[in-house]
C-alpha cells in the first residue's frame, strides 16, 4: 500500500492555494459580464414561425463553394454549441475549408406548437429551408449536416427527397436506438410517451436535460464543480466554463406530437432497423440514399453510442459511404481541440473532394 503523504505543511499550502483561486474566482465570475452564445457573424435569411435560417460570413479572402452546406441541428439544446467560441467552434473550421454555411436554429416552441409533427418538421421546415438555400444560389441540390437528432431528421429529409441533396453527413447520428450499451434507451423503453404528451403537451426542456445528465450523474452533476475551481483564476477559462454552462441549461421544450412519435417510432420500435416509419404519406427507407455519405460518430459517446451510429453502414444506397471515428465524447466532438484538427478539416475536405 502506498502511503498517503498529509504533511501538515503541505496541507496548510493547498488550503491557502485552495482559498486564493475561490477568491480570484469569485472576482472572476463576478466580472465576466455577458455570456454570448455564438461568435461567427452571421445573417438571418429566411424566417417561420419559431425557425429561423442563418448563413454565416466567410472569412475575408475565403473563396465559397458553389453548393452550400446547411447544418441540421437537433431539437434538444441549442445550435450554437456549434459555434460556442472562437478555437472552439466547428462553424469557424467550416467556413475555414471553404463551405458556404447555414444552420438552422429551431428556436422555443411553446403551446402553440404543440401539434407539429415530424412531417412539419422533415417536409415542411427543413424542405422550405432547403428550397429558399437553392433559390437563392439557383442551384438543384444542397448539402447537409445533420448533428445529433438532427442527424436523424437529415436521413429521413433525404431518404424523401435526395433530389435535392448533393452530400450528406452524419455527426453523433442515432441510427439504431437499442444496442445494449444505450442506458438512455433503455430507460425509455417503458415511459408511457402517450400519458406524458396527453398531460404536458410539449415536454419541458428542463425534464429532458436533468434526464441527460443524470446519465453520468457525478461527472455532469458533481465533479465538473469541485474540477471547476482549478480554473477560476483564469478568467479567459472561467468565461468558456460559463458559455458551457448557460448552453447546457438552455434547453427548448419539444413539440408535444412530435416528441410522441420520434420516442415511440425510433427508441422504442426502432424505426431505422425495423422499418415501418411513416413521414406524411411515405415510409422511410434509407436505401434510398444514394448521395455520398459521411457517418462521424465518437468512441466515448455516452448518449449516441459508437455502435448505434455505425449500424448506418449497408443501410444506405450509397456506393460511396465513409466513416469517421473520433476519439471523444459526445460533446468534445465540437468543442475538443483535437476535433478542431482532426473533424472539421475532415468533413471540409471530404465534402470539396464531391463538389
């Protein structure tokens, strides 16, 4: 057995260190004024009902591509963990390779939207936004990246209409929602959905998220906390922990009708695998995908395991599908430095080489 070395000595130093860095911090914290949520400039260019479509500005001197990439965000949380600080966003590293960006932001749906559907959201409003990205550039097909559960919706959108879909990628995408590593699947298999959507209508966003975290309750809960006072000296850090926080607790409600039939088609009948999924008057089939496709997921993803995101592969039409593992989670995935070297580039150049 090593031996614990508590000199009293030692002790004193750490308890003095200890009680500086919680004062710096708290002059820190107090000083870190506005915590914005995105840095890239961008434009708003097209607008419904809660949704709104952006296209970010190009670096000074960045040559576009001629088909534009259009991000597809998932419902839970908001995009601009895509963008969250300026060597830490996967928005930047895009527009960096060339990629002419626009994301859309789906915004709080309250009571009001509380009867839209998965066919409001696939052939209504990522369709629309589609459309108004080759109106404007007088263009036949667009990109997509799909992220998350926006990952899900961008193979249904292309599955009914790749028409107009040039390439697509997936990043931390479910696509098999019960291998037996998803505790999150698992804990959903016996919710009674129906109940919860008769009573609530739109499920609060507060609910899914304490959901979330209570996946991994003392790292996300607890010991992020007590790591936290390593950095409350540095006010750059203690800013970036703040920008993390305020994304993580920004949580929209979902759309009641829409919430009902993505947990019951996907994570409990397993609509991808099973089939039988039904967006307005079609069913999904991914075979019908033959653009190219990128599948990216993360090997410590603890809300999309590796294995549910790789069961993409032979599901798709596509001759020309490729997947990429990242060594990470399912945050880090945007925000790690080493996904800013190793991811966006990834993506930029794989999507230039099919332009």
């Amino acid at each position: 057995m090593i031996p614990i070395d508590i000199r009293p000595d030692k002790l004193a130093q750490e308890m003095l260190d200890y009680n500086r860095k919680l004062g710096q911090g708290m002059e820190n914290l107090i000083s870190a004024g506005e915590i914005d949520t995105g840095v890239t400039p961008k434009e708003a260019v097209y607008q419904e009902d809660k949704l709104t479509l952006y296209r970010y500005q190009a670096p000074e001197g960045t040559a576009r591509q001629p088909i534009p990439l259009l991000v597809v965000y998932a419902l839970v949380n908001r995009p601009y963990m895509t963008d969250i600080q300026e060597d830490r966003s996967t928005i930047k590293g895009l527009l960096a390779t060339g990629q002419d960006v626009y994301l859309i932001d789906w915004g709080y749906p309250d009571q009001a939207d509380r009867a839209l559907t998965l066919d409001d959201y696939i052939n209504g409003y990522i369709d629309r936004c589609v459309d108004h990205i080759r109106e404007t550039h007088d263009i036949d097909h667009v990109n997509i990246l799909g992220i998350c559960q926006g990952g899900a919706f961008s193979l249904m959108y292309t599955s009914l209409h790749q028409d107009k879909v040039n390439n697509l990628v997936t990043m931390v995408t479910p696509v098999d929602f019960q291998t037996p590593d998803n505790l999150l699947s698992a804990w959903v298999q016996d919710v009674d959905v129906d109940l919860a959507v008769d009573t609530m209508g739109n499920i609060p966003g507060e609910l899914l998220n304490w959901t979330f975290l209570s996946l991994k309750p003392f790292s996300l809960t607890g010991q992020k906390y007590i790591n936290m006072v390593d950095l409350l000296d540095d006010p750059r850090k203690v800013k970036n922990f703040l920008r993390m926080e305020k994304w993580i607790f920004d949580s929209p409600d979902q759309a009641g009708e829409t919430f009902r039939q993505f947990i019951k088609d996907f994570y409990q009948r397993n609509g991808f695998i099973n089939g039988g999924v039904r967006i307005g008057e079609d069913e999904i089939d991914l075979g019908r995908i033959s653009c190219p496709v990128l599948n990216i997921y993360a090997l410590q993803d603890h809300l999309v395991p590796p294995d549910a995101s790789r069961a993409l592969k032979g599901l798709v039409g596509s001759e020309d599908y490729t997947e990429l593992a990242f060594p990470g989670g399912h945050i880090g995935i945007y925000v790690s430095g080493k996904a800013q070297k190793e991811v966006t580039p990834a993506i930029g150049d794989w999507l230039n080489a099919r332009t």
